[in-house]
C-alpha cells in the first residue's frame, strides 16, 4: 500500500499517513517555535549538570541518532561510568514509556531521571532553576516563549519535552518506497521479507518498534548485573527485559544493547541466530531458533540500512543552536 500524503499531529508537526496516532497528548504542551527553541538550547546547554560540563547532547549527538557511539556505556559528571548505554532519541511522542527499564512514564518528566542521577548530571531541576534565572540569555527565551521572563521547572521540562517532541525520523529509504517515491533493490526486497518474517513481532512497522518490554536472550552481565525492568516492577516475569528499541536509523546507533555490548549490526544478527541464552522470561517469539544463512544476513543489513535517515541526522533544526549564541553577541550565560 502507498503512502501519498501525510498527516498533521500537531500544527509544527506533520508525519506519513499511515503511522498511528502520538501516544503524547499535546493540548497539554502545544507546540510553538519559541518554546522549541528554549528546549533545544536547554538540551545542547551543559547548565544542567552540576559542574556545568555535562549536557544532554553529551550522551545524545544528533550525528548518530541523538545517542553515543564511543562508548557502550553512558559517561556523566566527573567522567563517571553509568549502568547502560544511551537510548536513541526520535519519535518520541509515540512513546508512553522511557528509560530501558519504563522508569518514567511521561516525555515532561523524562529529563529529570538523568538530571538527578549521581552518574550522569547529578543535579536538580531546581538548581537547574535557579541557573536559569540569573541568565540574561534564558530571560530573554523564556520571555519569547512564555511572556515571562521567570523560569520554573515546568517550564523548562515542558520546553525540553517539545524540542524533543520535534526529533521525528520519517524520510529514509523505506519511507521513500512506502510513499511510492522509490524502490527497493532485489537484495533490500529480500531483506525486507526476512524482516517481517523475523523481526516484525517486536520491531513493528512503521514505528520499527511496538515499545514493549522483552528478554532477548542476552546472556546476564555480571559486572552489572542489570535485570532491567524488574528493578521498576520487582515482578518476576519482567526479569532481564529491557525496552524495545526502534531500528530506524540503526546504521547509526551502535553500540547495541542496553550495554552496549555489540559494535556491528552482524553481531546483533549473530546473536539472535546463535547466541540466544535461553531461561523463564525469554520472550515468547524466540522461543523457537532463528535460522538465517550467511547470505540472508546479508540481505536483512541491507534491508536494515533502507531505515537510516541523513535528513534527520543532519536537520540544522535539531543541531546545537549557534545562532542563538550569535544573536546575544557572546557565549556567556
């Protein structure tokens, strides 16, 4: 089925006709341009750790899909080592659970888990407050935004919620061929079926995720003994499952895994063929052994590689916000 038009989900806002409706209620957190751009510096600002060195664009580089690619796992304050590796960020509304284990269940609260946390920013959201107001260049964003020049930290959190808000990844390959504009080659094609024949279960079109939480058959970690989701829960059955991550832009988004564990996209496909460890909380649809040979591997990366995005990676919209820098003159805050 083609996909021709598009749809608008908000009025700055508008994706391919056949994806769903956002999980995000935006008539509470209306979209506008300034207060895009208040969260957009916010998220490129190290303001928000303690030290003033750690921004959200440390762990979330647009260049590689608002994640990290030299390190597995996520480095904050005082070069201190975190627990997992960062999560790609894009098409976030359609999301209602964040984190790798769901620990927040709204976009507006999302930004205080790394605020608070000792390993990443080791902040608060009111000292974050409290820098904010003493900034000439933030008085002047928040006034634009808001018609006043006062910060709080719901408006801060709602500002970074709609810079994130905007972070929609729609213009790859694939979705050049579902809106009829191109075609696959005959390998893609081929990748495309191992794909909705092996994948599609939890990586679901056209989101390429269905956001759930599952066991993948990763064997434990000993060195951090993550159980994922059961550290939220404390439910046996949610024991070593983590979060669904989308495929789109996955050219880009290595290392895989919660940890980090896996550099190439071969290793993630020859752990799923050969490498599943199998206990109580394996989800369901690898249950039964994936069987792919050397060549369908092939096929399904070629396949894989019709989702990365340049558009979005290189969206001067989502970039660090020099100009703003260049308005007020200087770099001070």
């Amino acid at each position: 089925m083609l996909v021709c038009s598009f749809k608008c989900i908000d009025e700055l806002i508008l994706v391919p006709d056949n994806w769903p409706n956002p999980k995000y209620n935006f008539e509470n957190n209306r979209l506008t341009e300034p207060k895009i751009l208040l969260g957009r510096v916010l998220f490129y600002d190290p303001i928000l750790s303690a030290n003033n060195t750690i921004s959200c664009a440390s762990c979330h580089s647009p260049f590689s899909a608002f994640t990290h690619i030299d390190h597995s796992l996520s480095h904050g304050i005082f070069d201190s080592i975190g627990n997992r590796n960062s999560i790609a960020l894009m098409n976030l509304a359609w999301q209602n659970t964040f984190m790798w284990d769901g620990s927040i269940n709204h976009l507006d609260m999302q930004a205080l888990a790394p605020l608070s946390h000792p390993k990443e920013m080791a902040s608060s959201i009111d000292s974050l407050v409290q820098k904010v107001n003493k900034s000439t260049l933030y008085k002047n964003l928040l006034y634009k935004a808001y018609g006043d020049s006062l910060a709080s930290g719901e408006k801060l959190l709602k500002s970074m919620s709609q810079f994130m808000l905007t972070l929609i990844s729609s213009n790859s390959k694939y979705d050049k061929v579902k809106a009829g504009k191109e075609i696959f080659t005959s390998q893609e094609q081929i990748g495309y079926y191992l794909y909705k024949k092996n994948c599609f279960a939890c990586h679901t079109e056209p989101l390429f995720s269905n956001y759930e939480f599952a066991n993948n058959g990763l064997k434990l970690d000993t060195s951090l003994n993550d159980l994922g989701r059961f550290s939220i829960t404390k439910n046996p059955s949610d024991s070593l499952t983590f979060k669904i991550p989308t495929l789109r832009n996955i050219e880009y988004t290595y290392p895989y895994m919660h940890d980090g564990r896996f550099t190439k996209l071969m290793q993630v496909i020859n752990h799923y063929t050969t490498g599943i460890e199998r206990n109580k909380t394996l989800h369901n649809k690898l249950q039964m052994p994936i069987i792919l040979t050397e060549k369908e591997k092939v096929d399904l990366i070629s396949f894989l590689l019709t989702l990365s995005d340049r558009e979005f990676l290189f969206n001067k919209k989502f970039a660090f916000p020099k100009e703003v820098y260049s308005e007020s003159g200087n770099n001070s805050k």
